[in-house]
C-alpha cells in the first residue's frame, strides 16, 4: 500500500487540466477527494494560482478566472503566499535547473511542506531527488 503523503501540493499544470476537463483532471479530482477522506492538507503557491488565473482570464474570461480560483480554495486548497523563504528556494531551483519560474514554485512548497507534487508538466523530471513527485 503506498504511504499517504504528508501533504499534497498542486501546480498549475494539474490545477488547469482539472478545471479543462482533460483526462489526467479526474485523476486530480481523485487525489483532492482522497486529501480530504485522509485530511490531508493541500496547497498552491500564489505564483501558480497567478498562472492558473491569467490563463483562464486571457482564454476565457476574468470573471470565470476568478469564479476557478474561488472553487479552488472551496476545495480547501490553501493559497500559499510568497514569503523570502519560499522566493529564495524557487530563485535557487531557477538557478540551479532549466525550469519555468512558476514551477519553481510549486517545487520550493512541495519541498518546503514535505509534500507531495502532483503534476504531469515534464519539467519537473529534472528535480525528482529533491522533490517527491506524484505524476499525472
């Protein structure tokens, strides 16, 4: 059985197919109904939560981004603000890896929370030692 993870954090990637309906977005359903029968806390960077919404007010609408990033945190997804701490550990995965800034974020909380990071963006292969990676 595999161990249930400490917490669980969402970045963008996971965030936008599960609000597109794409096939891997049932799979995040499952893993937030899943946090919540475990209690498992759940979280999103600000930075990723950015990203979600300027994708979804540039494709849709600013009203629906704003509707998405409230459903989000009505699933109990905690939005996590930036803080030095964390700033300094994405800058520290930017500068150590070819990654996008937004993902280094989502890496610095998954790593900074002990937590695992759902997501199916390849980006995230290169940091697999030093973040425990959920893949979608």
């Amino acid at each position: 059985m595999p161990r249930k993870p400490r917490a669980l954090v969402l970045d963008s990637w996971a965030v936008l197919a599960y609000l597109g309906g794409e096939a891997s977005g049932q799979e995040v359903a499952d893993l937030i109904t899943s946090a919540h029968e475990n209690r498992t806390p759940m979280y999103m960077s600000i930075i990723n939560a950015g990203e979600v919404w300027y994708i979804l007010a540039r494709e849709i609408s600013e009203a629906q981004a704003d509707a998405a990033l409230a459903d989000l945190t009505g699933l109990g997804i905690e939005m996590i603000d930036a803080n030095w701490q964390l700033t300094r550990m994405a800058g520290t995965f930017k500068a150590r890896h070819r990654m996008s800034y937004a993902d280094c974020f989502a890496a610095a909380l998954a790593k900074e929370r002990k937590a695992e990071l759902a997501t199916g963006d390849r980006e995230f292969k290169q940091i697999e030692g030093e973040v425990n990676v959920h893949w979608l």
